[in-house]
C-alpha cells in the first residue's frame, strides 16, 4: 500500500495542499482538519465535529489481495473504532474535541494500512482519555444541576425568614415552620449528593439534560422528605424533647436536613442508562454520488456514509 501524499493534522497542521489534493476535493468544503490523505485514502475531522474517511476504488479492489490483510482483525478493530466514535462530545471544548477525533484518525489511517497493533493501542488510550474527560464532565453537570435546584427552596426560606410576619399572617406559624423545613431539606440533599459525587460512576453516554433532572430530582425528593417531617412533628405525631425545647424551629430545622439526606435511597436512573441505551445505532445519510463514490467501508457501487 501506497503511503504518499500529504499528512496534517495532531503532529503538524500545516497545508493541505499536496499530490492528491484534486483526488479528494470533494472533501475540502467540510474538513476542519486534515488528518491524513494518500492516493488510496483521505481521513479528516469535520467541520460538525465527526470522523469521516473514504477510500479509493483502487484500494477496495487490492486490499483482499494484500497479504498483511486480515478480515477478522480489520472488522474487530472498524467495531471497536465505530464505538469509539459514538461517545457524545458536547459539553467539551474544542481543544477536548480536537485531541480525541485526532487520536481516533489516526488509529483510522493505521487500520487501513492494516498495523493492527498500533491502531488499537491508540483507539485504547483515545477511549480512556476521554472517559475520564467524560467524568470529570458528569460531575461538573451534577454538581450544577444540584445547585441550580437546591438554590430555589434555599431562596424560598431566606425569603420566608425575612417576610415572616407576612407569612404568619397568611399560612400561620404552621405552615411557617413547614415550609421552612421543606427548604431545609434541600440543603440535606444537596450535602448528601455533593458528599457522594466523588464516588459515583458516571455513564459516559448519558447526557447532560438526564444529568441535571436527575440532580433536580434528588433535590426534590429530600424536600418532600423533609415536608413530612415537618408535617409530622408539626401535628406531633413525632414529638420529644428534642422537638419540644427552648429553640423548636432550630429543632425541626436540623431535623429537616437530616431528613433531606434521604435523596440517596431513590435509584440512579444515570448508573442504569447504559443499560437501556444501544451505543452502536447508526444513522446513513442521504447518497450523494459526487461526494461519496462508493461506501465509506470500501464497498463498490453503495453511496452510504455513517453519521456519527
């Protein structure tokens, strides 16, 4: 196989102008970035953030013949790069982005020069570095979510602390002191979740929108909670010396909190999504004949190309 041609992209960025640049001219309008373009191949980034590569007819026709060929090795490794590929990247920068599509060309462009080896230790430590980006991405979602959430209610009791009379006058002391618990157990439950967030794994496809309603969630759960404490204290059907003292709305307050940490019981619907979601779905775009001659895995007369 012919390694020719003119090669940009994560080691150099540099022109993309070179021997086979009118070969595959179809692609210039949507590269962002050229990884690699020989007689034989072109692999790029795209201007939406995806992979996309196309071979020549020439090479689909030699590649059985080529004796460092292996069709098993080939389609388990185009397996594991194609679900490498599905990883959701919103939410990263583009220096994130950039540095994951680079790795994954480049384990492309050995794949189709069938070093095996090498393309798959890359496509490894492209999947393991941005796990971990997808992680740290998960929690900073969490953490946000939870706050935005929690910062309601706490907003609501300063508000009732402030405009007590006016509350007292309208729900009674009661309901005062009800509601207050109510916004008590959102500080519970955002404790709770921020206590716990170092220690949950995080599903890399699940998105940011399940993220945050899962924190919203939470933080809604412990305020119910901590509602039927109060109620139950207040219609003392919980009672004691400890709800009974000198300071009984500091009382029912701590109680409150205590009770807001209850969020912890409800299951995570963010640890089960991987269950559920199918990673490998694949979405063919329109044929268009002038931009992909054949299929972008080396079949003749197909006019595929997988959207990622």
């Amino acid at each position: 196989m012919s390694d020719k041609g003119n090669t940009t992209g994560c080691a150099s960025q540099g022109t993309e102008d070179g021997d086979y640049a009118e070969k595959w001219k179809a692609f210039a309008e949507d590269t962002r970035l050229l990884v690699k373009r020989t007689k034989d191949y072109i692999v790029i980034i795209t201007k939406q953030w995806m992979l996309d590569w196309q071979t020549s007819v020439e090479y689909d026709e030699a590649r059985a013949g080529d004796e460092a060929y292996n069709a098993n090795t080939y389609a388990s490794i185009d397996v594991e790069l194609t679900y490498a590929q599905e990883v959701p990247l919103d939410g990263f920068d583009d220096d994130t982005k950039m540095s994951y599509l680079c790795m994954l060309g480049k384990a492309t462009t050995y794949l189709l020069e069938f070093r095996y080896e090498a393309a798959e230790k890359l496509i490894q430590r492209a999947s393991s570095s941005i796990a971990t980006r997808r992680q740290e991405l998960s929690r900073k979602w969490y953490i946000q979510g939870t706050l935005e959430a929690a910062a309601w209610p706490v907003g609501l009791g300063i508000a009732e602390v402030l405009g007590r009379k006016v509350v007292t006058c309208a729900v009674g002391v009661d309901g005062l002191y009800v509601t207050l618990a109510m916004c008590a157990g959102s500080l519970g439950a955002l404790m709770s979740i921020i206590r716990r967030t170092g220690k949950i794994e995080f599903d890399p496809f699940a998105s940011k929108e399940l993220h945050t309603n899962e924190a919203r969630g939470r933080v809604i759960v412990g305020c119910i909670a901590a509602l039927l404490v109060g109620l139950c204290i207040q219609a003392r059907i919980i009672s004691g010396a400890w709800v009974n003292g000198d300071h009984p709305l500091l009382a029912l307050l701590a109680i409150a909190i205590v009770a807001g940490t209850s969020e912890q019981m409800v299951t995570s619907v963010i640890q089960n999504v991987q269950t559920s979601i199918r990673p490998h779905h694949f979405i063919e775009a329109p044929p268009s004949a002038a931009r992909r001659p054949q299929s972008r895995r080396g079949k003749p007369n197909q006019d595929k190309t997988t959207v990622l």
